[in-house]
C-alpha cells in the first residue's frame, strides 16, 4: 500500500521577516517567535545568536568571528492517502534546512536536515491518547503500540522518492534531554558536538524516535552548560562534516537558550553527573520573547485536531498500511 500515500515538500524562509503560514503548527520553535508585537525583533535576535555560535565554533580561518552566516529554511511535508494518493492532504512533519553562506569564498554549503521536528500525530500520540490512557491511572504507563504508526510513517516519508529528490543525507534532529533522566559525563569528546554524555535507560522520548528509526547520542558543545539529544540514522561523528554539525548545533542550542532557559542558559556546566530541571533557579533569561504556556496548551489543541482530520478518518486505511508495512 504504499502507492497509496505520497508526500510533497514545501520550503519557505526563516528569517526576519517570516510569518506562519496556514497549516503550521504553532507550537514550533520558529512560530512561537513569529508572533505578536515582538515578532521581527524576535526573529532577528535570535537569528544572530545562530551566527554567533556558529562562528564561535566555526573559529579556524575566522579571526574577525564573521566568515559565516546560516541560511534556514521550514520544510513542511503534505502526505496525500487513499484513491492512489489523491485524497486530501495532512501536514504530516515539519523540520529545518540549514544552509552555511561563506562570506570569503561566497559558497553556499548545504546543511543538515531536521533539526528541529514537529508532528501532528506525535501531538496527538502523547497529548491525547497518552495522557487519555493515563487518566484514573495510578502509575504511568505507555499504551500498547506507542508510536508504532507515527515510527512507521516517518520511515515512509524518509525512504520516498520525494525526501530523496530534495535531501541528500538522512535528517539529524537535536532536542533537549529528558528532565526524567541523568546524564554521566563520558571520556569521548567530538570537537563540534563536545563531550559525549551517557545515559542509562531511554527515555519515553527516545523510545518513541527509535521507532522512527533514529538512535540517540548527547552531546555538550563546547562553552554549552548542558547536553542536547542528537537523533540520527547511521554514523553521526562520520556521515556529516563539521560544518553541517555547527550548523545544528548552533540553530537548536538557540533556540534551547529560548525555550528552556533553567537548562541551556544556567550560569553553571552540568557536572560529571547531571540530572536537568526546569526548576532550577541559577539560569539567565535571552532578549526573546518566548510563550511557553500557550505552547502546552496548544499542544492538546493541535493533538485533537489530528485525532479528528487524520487519525479517525482514514483509521481503516493506515490500519491496513501500518499492518502490512515492514520497516
């Protein structure tokens, strides 16, 4: 069945002057700073705070700290299924494009894609259905199945025609770590990526993209005070050059110091043995106007909808597929 679903990329700038278009979830890192009367100063900082770590890290040949500048792009995937993949179309993903412009030599180098990722059905999986499971319940407990249509449709999208015709490399997506979990520093360090952090069981969160078909590995960059989670298909120190690493590193590290401040922009580095929280008091605040609690709530918001355009109407069909389709 899968002729039965096709995919269709659109990109669309992230700069100063971006708006969200119709169909964007709004909980996204680059929404949420596109709004409101802050909305251009917003966007603007904090696309100079990308530059700036990408040439602090990107230091060699760079004695002006300027030689670089990121480009990124929103790339948004439609999945069309049912009557051969001509039925209506649901935003199924969306995720980031960095480009690096080399200001010396005027290339323009392709960065990775994914970084930041965003999902209606993962709304829905963990603002709905898990937390529908969990009501009355008087220990957690993950429903059965957890994530194994989401994993799957994720895979489809990677191993289509349409995700190989626009990316060359599998995507690498970098999220914060889990607050449920410690961290213990490792001997390993990566001159990009920094010193490897180990963890001793996985997280609901990497459970959920092993089922995507991503591995995990954390990181804390040079002059970072915390890990970030790195998910990726294949060799994450070999498939990528540091270039496209910087890249990541310095778009979703931004984008942390933003939304969880209390982790990624504490006034002290995480110890050899490190459990974050978003309780933690010793942290400094960006110039950039973050909502973080209009972001959970629209998160069930955006989670429903799912549940209602997407999951409820074509449940016999992704069923079917989810069923017959090996990974």
């Amino acid at each position: 069945m899968n002729e039965d679903f096709t995919f269709a990329i659109k990109t669309v700038r992230f700069d100063e002057h971006y708006r969200p278009a119709d169909g964007t979830r709004i909980t996204t890192n680059f929404a949420n700073l596109a709004r409101g009367e802050n909305r251009q100063d917003n966007l603007r900082k904090a696309l100079q705070m990308m530059d700036a770590r990408f040439n602090a890290l990107a230091h060699l040949d760079n004695p002006k700290g300027d030689r670089y500048s990121l480009e990124l792009d929103i790339v948004s995937v439609d999945m069309a299924l049912g009557d051969g993949g001509r039925g209506d179309a649901f935003p199924l993903i969306e995720i980031l494009k960095t480009s690096i412009v080399d200001r010396d030599t005027n290339d323009r180098i392709d960065g990775i894609a994914g970084n930041n990722f965003s999902s209606y059905v993962r709304d829905y999986d963990f603002s709905v259905l898990l937390s529908d499971h969990n009501k009355d319940r008087q220990e957690f407990g993950v429903p059965a199945n957890f994530g194994d249509l989401h994993g799957k449709l994720f895979q489809c999208f990677l191993g289509s025609t349409a995700y190989k015709e626009n990316f060359g490399k599998p995507p690498v997506i970098c999220l914060s770590i889990s607050t449920n979990k410690t961290y213990h520093r490792a001997e390993h360090q990566h001159p990009v990526l920094g010193v490897e952090y180990l963890q001793d069981e996985p997280s609901l969160t990497d459970q959920y993209f092993s089922k995507m078909g991503l591995r995990v590995r954390y990181f804390m960059p040079p002059d970072s005070v915390a890990p970030l989670a790195f998910y990726f298909v294949g060799d994450l120190l070999s498939d990528y050059t540091d270039l496209e690493l910087i890249g990541t590193v310095s778009t979703m590290e931004a984008f942390q110091k933003i939304y969880r401040p209390e982790i990624y922009n504490a006034n002290s580095a995480a110890a050899k043995c490190y459990q974050p929280k978003l309780k933690h008091e010793d942290y400094s605040l960006t110039q950039i106007v973050y909502d973080r609690e209009e972001r959970s709530q629209l998160a069930v918001k955006q989670g429903k909808f799912a549940e209602e355009h997407f999951i409820k109407p074509y449940q016999p069909i992704l069923e079917r597929w989810a069923a017959s389709y090996t990974l």
